[in-house]
C-alpha cells in the first residue's frame, strides 16, 4: 500500500502537513469531477450500444427474412442464412462488451466517486471541525491569565480535549487520504483491465467467425463474377428480343387464339371475355376464362376461387348470338342456364365457339364408355332438349342448398320418376328432379317450370327457403290427386324418356291429374273433401315455415258457393290450418282460384297456394273488395319472405299497384320489411313510384326512420344513376349494389332480428 502522508506527520501539525492536504484536497476534487464525466460519457456510451445492437439484432433479422423470401434461390439463401448466423454471434458479442462496461466501468467507478470520496470528504470535514476547536482551546489557553488559577485549570482541561480529539480526527484523515490514494488506482486499473479483456475477446470473436466464412467467401466470389457475366448475356439477347418484337405490326390487339386440349396444364382455351350478369341490371364484366377438365370457368383474379359457368361441358351447346345490341357475342347454353359472353373481335368470337365446341366433342371422346351406358344415353339426350337457361352465377353455395332441400321429405327422389338422388329443381314448383326429368321440363318452357341446378348454381337464401316450404310431396298431392283415377302408369327411373315426357307434359301442362273443380252447386262440399284430403295426407310434413300470421282484417273473397265466416284457426306443424279447442279454422274450400291464392298468400299457405296456380288461378288477381289488392300485397303484410318469392318465380307483377297507387314496395317499405324490401329490388321493382300520396318508397322510407331501407332505396337509385354515366362507374357499382342486396338477403333469411335499425337523423334526399 502506498503511503501517501506519514502518520507522525500528521500529530506535528506543521505547515508541511498543511500543504500536503491541501494537494490531496485539491487532487482528490479534480479526480472526482474527472471521474463524474467520465461516468456520465460512460453512460451515454452504453445507451448508443444498446440502441446499435438493437438495431444490429433488427438488420440480423431483416436479412433471416430476407433469406426466407429467397428460399427458392439455394445460392441467395444459403449467403443470407450463412451470414446472418456470423452477424448474431458478433452482435451477441457486442451486447456481452456493454454488459462487461456497464459492471467493470460505471458501476465501479460511480461506487467509488459516490461512496470512498464521499467518505474522504466526511472525514475531512471532521478533521476540519476538530482542527478549529484546538485552534480555539489554544487561543483561550494563551489568554487564561497568571492570577486566576480556575480559569487557568479550565483552559488547560479544554486544550487537551480539545488535542485529543484533533489527533485522533488528523490520524483517521491521513488513513483515508493514504486508503484512497491506493483505492483509486486499484479500481481504475480493475476497471480497465475488465474493459480490455471484453473488447479483445468481442474482436476475437468476431474474426473468428468470418474466418470460418473464408473459402465460402472466395466461392460465393466466384459464383458472382459468373452471374455478372451470365446477366449482361441476358441483357443483352432480351434487348434483341425486345428489338425485334418492337419491329412487329401492333396495331392489331388480337390475341394468340389456340385450343390444345391436351396441354400438359390441363387448359385447353384460356383469355378474356365479357360476361352479362344475371341480375336485373344485365350488367357486363371482364374475366378471365378458361376451359380445363371439361368445364369453362372464370375468375377476376389469379388467386380468386375458379366461378364454373358449366359443369360438364357434354350437357351444354355453343352459339352466336346475333339478338343482342353488343358485337361478338356468343352463347352457352346448359339444362340449368344460359350464359351470354361477348369477344373482343369477330377472330376471339369464331375461336371460342370452335374451342367450346371442340371441348364438347372431346369430353364425349374421353367419356365414351359412360356416353354408351344407358345412364349416359339419359344425359346425353337431355342436351338435345336445351332451347335456352337462367343466367346466373355459379357459387359454392350450391352444395348447401342440396344438402338443405333434399332434407325435405320426398325430395330425396324424383318427384315425377322417383329417381333417387336428385340435383337438379323447378324453383316456380318448389320441386326436386333427376337430370333427365329436368331436361323436360326446361322444355316446356320457363312459364311451366324453371330448371336450376342444386350443385352448379348459386341459391338465394329465400330461394332455399321457398324450396323448403314446399317439396315433392307436396306438389304432388296437387298435381297427381286423382292418380289413382287414372290408366296412365308414372314412370320410374329406367323408363324411356318419351314415357317420361309423355307424363311431364300431361302433369303440368295439361294438367290432367289435378282435383277437377266442382260444379257450382256442390263446390263447397268437394272442395272442403279436397281440402280435407290435402291436411290429411300432409300430417307426417315437419315444420318448415314460420307461425302462422293472418292478416287482423279479414277479406271479403269472392266464393263459388258462398262466403264462410268462420274464425281463422292456427297452423299445425305440417303448415296447414287445424282446428283447436277454443277456435274453428278458417274454411278456404269455397274459394276459386284467385281468392284462394290471395287468401294463401295473407296465411303464408304454400301448398294452397300451389293448388290454386294449378287450377289456373292469376298470379296477379286484384281483391276489388280489399282496395285491388294482390296476393304479392297480402304476403308482404304477412312479412313471408318465401311467399313472395313463390309469387314472383311465377310471374307476380313486382310493381302492380292497389288503388291507392302502392306496390309491394311501397307496402314493404311502409311495415318496414327490409328483407321484402332489398327482394323487390332485386327483381327490378320501381323505387321512383308514387302512390296517391305522391310518396315515393325513399320519402316514406325517410318518414318511418327505417335506416336499412333507406340505405337500399338510396343504393339502388344511385347504382342506376351510374349505370346511365358514361364510362366505367356502372360496372362497379353493379358489383357493389350486388354485395349489398346479398348482405341483406342473407340477414333476412337468417338473421332477420338484426334489421331493426332505426335512425331519427335521416335527412330527405
């Protein structure tokens, strides 16, 4: 230990001892400040590392992912990886060199400014302290006079405490100037020699691991320099290539028209062609199309979900189409639909039709064993029944009307030849049918029956809903009620198609197995046996439908033996009206066919509804008693979804008015339907009709507060304000008003309790 002042020293009290604390005073003030900021530069360093090997750990990761994106280039890959390792293991290094300064250098140093100074200077200001109070006890001592003994006694008492105390205080202030002298080199050098050892070993580290990097440094180098010269090659025969292709004529935008049915990626025709939408707008879109695996498809985007405008191309044909106002316009049409696509050119128009064409022709080549079957022979045939299709587009959602209708009892076959399994549906007849049976009737046309797909097409949720209400079994108490009256066998499954056709037509267009309607004077009695047949025959249905609700003012319907005035009984679970306990059934058996669709359509009767379209009852018949209204009216106060899309898939006026000049959407709007609402619109209703109020829907809309129709209302007119614009905004809109509708339906269908919005800050627009 070096000794800085000799303890003898210090008991002397000379000058010599007085300057040298002060040269230790002055000495240790200037090592404190020193030390002070080198603390503080200390610190700043450490918060610079951190930050930098915070963002070092960030470039590290940066290039990891990186080296992911690139995983399909092994040489880019493996240089990322490689290197991003190495870089860790420095930056790991780096962060173990601040954490060595951050413990050997601060934290050591700041130990010693704030605890060994700190106690230098305690001890120096008791040294201090007793250095004045002998100063002052040898001071009283020299001026205690000779002839006062007690005075002289108390000064001399006082000085030797007073020296006591200074030596003792003097000695422990040369100790602690003698300790810190010594302390300050040991931990300064400590500190350093800490310091040092944490950077050589962080370059250490750090040459070691790029050292291992060597020879693949030297090859990666090598891989370089061939990549340069390989892509200035590249440049230079893709310029060449841009040169001559830049030479070409290109003023002609048709596009490479080949069909290759068998391309190793499985697409025989692809390009772009405009579609025509389905809906009531008929609006036009571009897609890209595609025939592959004996379907044409379409989609917007590459990663979009493939839309399949035709399943099988063996059950559709291909033509122009010479009646729409677009040029280059051609047709495929399948037992389900009829879509309507348009070319870019005459050259695109002929090469799609040859290449459909030819798809057709191949797919019956690559099916030939199943086409020779008589299961094939079935399916083929039904193609050469095609005279036209609904449009539409195609969705998954398909499977899950299946899958929804086919629970319906009776649906699970045929509903005119009992074939098991049926895909195919007449949604004006609420009925299921076999691929052949579906064929007949695309035939008879779309006023007797309109043929969708179960798996091809997209269902509308109250679509599937109506197709619940009704079913095979039901239908057929209708259409097939005096079957056992008659000597016409039904088909089944093997039977020839001309049996099967025979019976079709006789079924639904001449309608020869329906209940004949009685003469005049014994309509009552037949008719209530005939309704009374029907609720017996339909007691093991489930339910399907919601309660009933009949309309609080009854009709006054016209009868054909008469008015009965009975109560209005309530629905049992197979939908018809039963008797109870307290109350009788409302008797609809006297009614003709008008007044009983228009009765049906208030009670949400479905089957009496189908029973009075099969005796020919008007769709739209006005109810002079009940201010001309219609049974669309009166489903609409029913709030029945599924009624009122029965009554237009068969051929309901969506826009006929009662006399006080309100429609169905006048009247859905009024009982705040929004679900009847966003239906009408779909299928084309007039939103600008006024009734005798001179109130358009959105007026009364705004009036009510109804803030989801409004919305409708208002996004209807718009879409058809931009649908008149010139330019490319129609299309869009289109789409949109689209997504809209079918939000809207779905929520009506499925969640109707959540459109009960209103809103009171609805301005008139």
């Amino acid at each position: 230990m070096t000794v800085k002042l000799d303890f003898e020293e210090c008991l002397k009290d000379s000058p010599r001892f007085r300057a040298v604390i002060e040269g230790v005073e002055g000495d240790v003030g200037e090592l404190e400040t020193r030390l002070d900021k080198l603390v503080k530069q200390c610190n700043s360093m450490l918060e610079a590392g951190k930050v930098y090997c915070q963002n070092s750990r960030n470039f590290v990761n940066g290039l990891r992912d990186l080296g992911l994106h690139c995983v399909a280039d092994s040489t880019m890959a493996e240089c990322l990886e490689k290197f991003s390792s190495k870089l860790s293991i420095i930056v790991d290094s780096q962060g173990e060199v601040i954490e060595t300064t951050q413990k050997s250098v601060k934290l050591k140093l700041q130990s010693f400014v704030k605890e060994d100074v700190k106690r230098f200077k305690d001890v120096r200001k008791e040294f201090e302290r007793s250095s004045e109070s002998l100063e002052a006890a040898l001071g009283r001592n020299a001026q205690a006079p000779r002839n006062k003994q007690h005075e002289v006694e108390e000064a001399s008492n006082s000085l030797l405490t007073a020296r006591k105390a200074f030596r003792s205080e003097a000695l422990d202030y040369v100790l602690q100037i003698n300790v810190i002298e010594s302390k300050k080199k040991t931990d300064i050098l400590m500190a350093m020699l800490s310091l040092m050892e944490a950077q050589a070993q962080f370059f250490l580290h750090g040459h070691q691991s790029l050292t291992e990097l060597e020879e693949y440094r030297r090859n990666l180098s090598e891989q370089h320099t061939h990549l340069v010269l390989n892509s200035a090659r590249d440049k230079r025969d893709m310029e060449e290539r841009h040169a001559a292709i830049k030479k070409k004529d290109k003023s002609s935008d048709e596009s490479i028209m080949d069909f290759s049915p068998d391309a190793s990626s499985g697409i025989a025709m692809e390009g772009y062609l405009y579609k025509r939408a389905s809906n009531a707008f008929k609006t036009w879109s571009r897609r890209w199309f595609t025939i592959q695996k004996s379907q044409l498809v379409y989609q917007k985007k590459f990663k979009d979900q493939l839309t399949v405008v035709v399943e099988d191309l063996r059950l559709c044909t291909v033509k122009p189409c010479m009646d729409n106002e677009r040029r280059f316009c051609f047709e495929v049409v399948s037992p389900s639909k009829s879509c309507l696509l348009q070319a870019d050119s005459e050259r695109q128009q002929q090469g799609w039709i040859s290449a459909v064409q030819n798809s057709i022709a191949s797919a019956f080549q690559d099916h030939r064993e199943s086409s020779h079957s008589p299961r094939g022979r079935e399916r083929c045939s039904s193609v050469s029944a095609i005279s036209g299709g609904l449009s539409g587009e195609q969705e998954n959602a398909g499977k899950e009307a299946l899958e929804e209708v086919q629970k319906i009892p009776g649906n699970n076959q045929c509903c005119d030849c009992g074939e098991s399994g049926p895909d195919w549906a007449s949604i004006n007849l609420g009925i299921t049918l076999c691929i052949v049976c579906s064929g007949i009737h695309r035939s008879l046309g779309v006023h007797f029956s309109k043929v969708r797909s179960l798996t091809l097409d997209s269902w509308e949720p109250e679509l599937v809903r109506l197709m619940c209400e009704l079913g095979n079994s039901a239908i057929n108490r209708i259409y097939e009620a005096r079957i056992e009256e008659i000597t016409i066998k039904k088909p089944h499954p093997t039977s020839p198609r001309q049996d099967k056709e025979s019976w079709i037509r006789s079924k639904y267009v001449e309608k020869k197995f329906i209940q004949k309607l009685p003469e005049t004077g014994c309509v009552a009695s037949l008719r209530r046996s005939s309704a009374r047949r029907i609720r017996a025959n339909t007691q093991e249905r489930p339910a399907f439908r919601p309660a009933l609700k009949p309309k609080p003012n009854r009709a006054t319907l016209p009868r054909l033996t008469g008015l009965s005035q009975t109560n209005i009984g309530h629905k049992n679970h197979t939908g018809f009206h039963q008797q109870d306990d307290d109350e009788d059934e409302e008797d609809l058996s006297g009614l003709h066919p008008g007044a009983l669709l228009y009765r049906s359509a208030a009670l949400q009767h479905f089957p009496g509804m189908a029973d009075a379209l099969a005796h020919g009852a008007d769709v739209n018949w006005v109810n002079t008693a009940e201010d001309n209204a219609t049974p669309l009216i009166q489903a609409v106060s029913a709030n029945s979804l599924a009624a009122c899309e029965f009554l237009l898939q068969n051929g309901a006026n969506v826009n006929q008015a009662d006399s006080n000049g309100r429609g169905p959407l006048h009247h859905g709007t009024i009982l705040g339907h929004t679900g009847l609402v966003c239906l009408f619109l779909k299928r084309g209703a007039d939103y600008k009709a006024r009734d005798a109020n001179e109130k358009d829907p959105i007026t009364i809309a705004v009036d009510n507060a109804n803030a989801d129709i409004v919305t409708l209302l208002r996004i209807a007119k718009m879409n058809k304000e931009m649908r008149e614009m010139d330019g490319a905004f129609g299309q869009s809109g289109d789409e949109t008003c689209q997504d809209i509708f079918r939000d809207f339906s779905h929520m009506a269908s499925n969640n109707p309790e959540k459109l009960k919005r209103r809103s009171t800050d609805i301005k008139t627009p």
